[in-house]
C-alpha cells in the first residue's frame, strides 16, 4: 500500500514530466548557445508529424521562431526548463500552437513574467491539462487569464517568488484536481472558499509548503473536503495547530507537516476526522510532547495509517511501555515507521507485534542493544536501520529472519570473539552489508582495534580462532598434558630410586 502511495503522489506531482520520459518519439535538444531557435535546429523535418514530445533544456536561447511549434501537428507535450534568458522571446513560437495536440507545457526557470504568461494563454489550444510555471518571475496570476482552459487539471506556480495569486471570475474550475504553489510566499485568504463555497470543488492535491498563512483560511468546511494530498511543510502557521485542525479534509489520505517549528501556538490535531490518512510525515517538529495520558492517545483515530515519520522529536521521556503505548493503534496498518533521532534508548516492544511492519528506521538514537521478544508477529519485516546508535555486540537470533536490508552503520562495535557471530551471519546473508564495513564500520573497543574498521577485523580474525576448542586451545592442552605427564614421571623415577638406595643400605639380620 505504501508503494500505491507514492505512485499517486508522484502522479500527480511529477505529471508533465512522467509522459514525456516515457514517450517514445521525444526530441531533446539540449547544449544550444544560440540566439534564435529556427527550424534548422530539428533533424526531423521530414517526420515533425510524427514527434508528440519536444524537451528543451540547459539552453542559452534568447528568442524562437515565430510559429516555430505550429510545425508539430501531433504535439502533446512540449517541455522548457532552464532557458533563463529567454523571457519575452518565448511568446513568438507559441503562435499557431492551438492547432497542435498540445496537452501538457512546461516552462520552468525560462525568465517568464506576469505579461508574458497572459499573452502565452491567449494562445493555447482550450484542451491542455497540464500547465508547469515553477521557477519564473510571476508576480501575479488570475485564474481570469486562464477561464477559456475549460480542462485544465494541473496547475505548479511554485517558486515563484512574492507572488499574487487571485481567482478573479466567478468561475468554478471544476477540472482542476491538482495545485502547486509552494514557496511562493502566497497569502491564502478566506476569498477562496466564500461562505464555504469553493472555486475548486474538485481539487485533490495542494501543495503550500514554504508559505506563511493562517491555517483556518483552508480548514473550511465545504471548501477543500475532496483534497487527499496536502503538504504544509516549513510552513509558518500563524495561529498555530490545535484538536480540531485538517477536520475539514475527510478525505485526505496524504498530509505532509514537516518543520513547522515557527508557529505561536501547537497541539497535535486528534484527526478524529482523517480516519483515511494513509501517510503522515511529522518531522522536524518543534513541540513539547511528554508522555501525558493525552499524548498517547494521539495516534488512537489513525487506524488505516501506512507511514508515519516523527524524525526529529524529543521523546527521551518515553520509555517502551508508553512509545507502545502511543503506537498500538498502528499495530494492524503501519508499514513504514521512523523515528530517527528521537533519543529513544530501546526499540519500542509494539514495534515486533506490527504485523504489517516492513520498515523501521531508528537511527541516530541511543539503542545499545538489539533485541526482539521471543513471541513476535512482525514476520514481514525487510527494512531495518539502526545507524549511528550504541550497539556494541550484535547477536544474529535477534535479527528477524526477513530482513533484506539491514543498517548498522556508525555503531561503536565491540571487535572480540562474540562478535564474530554477527560477522559469519553477514558473510552467508547480505553481501551489500559487508561491502560498507570498510568505510562506515568501525571498532571502538578493545584499544588494539579501537577506529579500525570492521572489514579488517573480519579478515584478520580467522572464525577458527574463536571456537572454543580451535586448533591453539588443542595445542595447548596437549603440551600442557605432556608436561604434566612428565612431571609425574619424573617424580615416580625419583621416588624409586631414593626407595631402592635406603633398602640397599640397611644392615642384614643375623641368622637365628
């Protein structure tokens, strides 16, 4: 389910992009340093029918050809990244392309303004789904300008510095599923959602990550309630998170929070409302979170959740029973969990009773040991990382038996006999392990090995040389058995011989 997850998001935010990489019949051309870009820079004059993608990239270019792209009858996808001085000279080739097939632009980082994107709309063909304009130098946008994009689904503003974004018509965009407009210092305000109703009723990902605005601006009811994907992360919140925040997102699956440290005020939300939260991404977040009877409960509505990161939290005040506490509700869904750098000293005891369990990273904490309960139901486990903890000895019954990919990287190892144990198990199991040992594992203890890195000490101490009856303790016993043996020999012919001198000199007796 994680991985279903991901797809969609990816979909979603990459989708001017994932088409056009897999498209057979792509022209890239890339490297130009030219001042206009004609005709002559296509080798495909005789099949310009056939090509539906076009990717221009890293180019020095300061104008295009009029109607340049009007020459690609079948074009549906036509991307333009990293052509900084081209600006206004962009306008000129866009001439005649509502006659092409075009579905999805892209025009990231390509020196664009307010005035040339309006003259660029006047343009495009009424079926394009796709419209990418990170990256430029958009001070303003109105869906006004765009009302004649009767399809539109896809719109990214993000990077656009200070920009002023506004609807501008009475219009609802029906079409539109997802918006991107992170770090663009935008200012949302209640004018999107006017007495709880929405321009956008159809919208399912919105991106502000990087912003600062007042979080009850979109926690309308009525306004957002189809949206499944939101990041607010680095976001400043003005008035902060409290019980009832994201109520008004039935239906999100995705919610990303990370680094929302610069808020006045925070209280995790209950998400008594999210009971479809599939992902959620906590990191970074600076909050007093002790172990109250109200803090454990704070995961108890989350019952369908597939990941959950908490990185970067301070939890050295909870002990196993109360971080079991906390994530019992997860024990049936979770799949992925990190709490890396969280000051934990021990691997909570849920965390072996996850059934679904199939990747736990707690790095960069204060676990000393690596231990797992007799009885554990967490069989699918495949990722486990434990970098940069306290872990000195490793014993291989404690690794569960699934474990594909295991990380115990920066962990300060005991170099004597019992771990040898863990480096057979490396040997017969994972070769990937083995091949980062010179570089990220090291002994610190004894002295004599102390920073050498684990690959020597694994070829230097030969297995044999920690059996308990190896071909040295043998010879040993058997020199010392000789030894011995001859000790007592030497003795008895000693004894002997000074008995055999006492009788030879006493005196005979008379004879009677």
């Amino acid at each position: 389910m994680t991985s279903i997850i991901v797809i969609l998001w990816l979909r979603t935010f990459l989708a001017w992009t994932v088409l056009a990489e897999q498209t057979n019949n792509c022209t890239e051309i890339s490297g130009l340093n030219i001042s206009t870009l004609t005709k002559e820079n296509f080798d495909h004059k005789r099949t310009w029918s056939t090509i539906t993608c076009i990717i221009l990239q890293r180019n020095v270019i300061r104008s295009i050809e009029q109607g340049l792209f009007s020459n690609f009858k079948n074009l549906k996808w036509l991307f333009m990244k990293n052509i900084e001085m081209l600006g206004k000279g962009i306008v000129d080739g866009f001439e005649g392309i509502n006659s092409t097939d075009l579905v999805q632009l892209g025009l990231e980082n390509v020196g664009l303004t307010s005035a040339i994107i309006e003259e660029i709309f006047t343009k495009l063909p009424r079926r394009i789904k796709v419209l990418n304009l990170q990256h430029n130098h958009i001070e303003r946008f109105s869906f006004h300008s765009i009302r004649h994009l009767k399809t539109i689904g896809t719109i990214n503003l993000s990077g656009n510095k200070d920009l002023d974004f506004s609807i501008g018509t009475l219009q609802n965009f029906t079409f539109l599923k997802n918006l991107y407009l992170s770090s663009t210092n935008f200012h949302m305000n209640s004018t999107f959602c006017p007495k709880g109703w929405s321009h956008f009723p159809n919208l399912k990902t919105l991106y502000m990550n990087g912003n600062t605005f007042d979080l009850s601006a979109i926690d309308i009811k009525n306004c957002f309630k189809k949206v499944r994907h939101l990041d607010l992360s680095y976001c400043q919140l003005l008035n902060g998170l409290h019980d009832r925040s994201f109520s008004n997102f039935p239906n999100m699956v995705f919610l990303k929070l990370t680094g929302i440290h610069n808020t006045k005020v925070f209280h995790l939300p209950t998400f008594e409302k999210n009971k479809y939260l599939q992902y959620l991404d906590l990191s970074t977040v600076n909050f007093s979170f002790p172990p109250s009877n109200e803090n454990m409960g704070g995961f108890q509505h989350l019952e369908k959740l597939l990941t959950l990161r908490m990185n970067d939290w301070n939890l050295s005040q909870w002990d196993s029973l109360s971080l079991s506490t906390l994530y019992s509700p997860l024990s049936k869904s979770i799949q992925t969990l990190q709490l890396i750098n969280v000051g934990v000293s021990e691997i909570p005891v849920i965390v072996w009773k996850m059934s679904n369990l199939t990747t736990l990273s707690m790095g960069h904490n204060y676990i000393s040991r690596l231990e797992r309960p007799i009885q554990t139901t967490s069989i699918g486990l495949k990722t486990l990382h434990l970098q940069s903890n306290q872990i000195a000895i490793v014993y291989p019954e404690s690794i569960p038996k699934s474990v594909t990919d295991l990380n115990l990287s920066g962990n300060p190892f005991d170099c004597r006999c019992p771990l040898m144990r863990y480096v057979n198990w490396v040997r017969e199991h994972d070769t990937k392990n083995a091949r980062d040992w010179p570089d990220h594992y090291f002994c610190a203890a004894p002295q004599a090995w102390k920073s050498r890195s684990l690959w020597e000490f694994a070829h230097k101490i030969k297995p044999t040389d920690c059996r308990p009856f190896n071909a040295y303790v043998i010879a040993t016993f058997v020199i010392c058995f000789i030894l011995i043996l001859v000790v007592i020999v030497t003795n008895v012919v000693t004894w002997r011989r000074s008995k055999f001198k006492s009788v030879k000199q006493e005196p005979l007796l008379p004879k009677t």
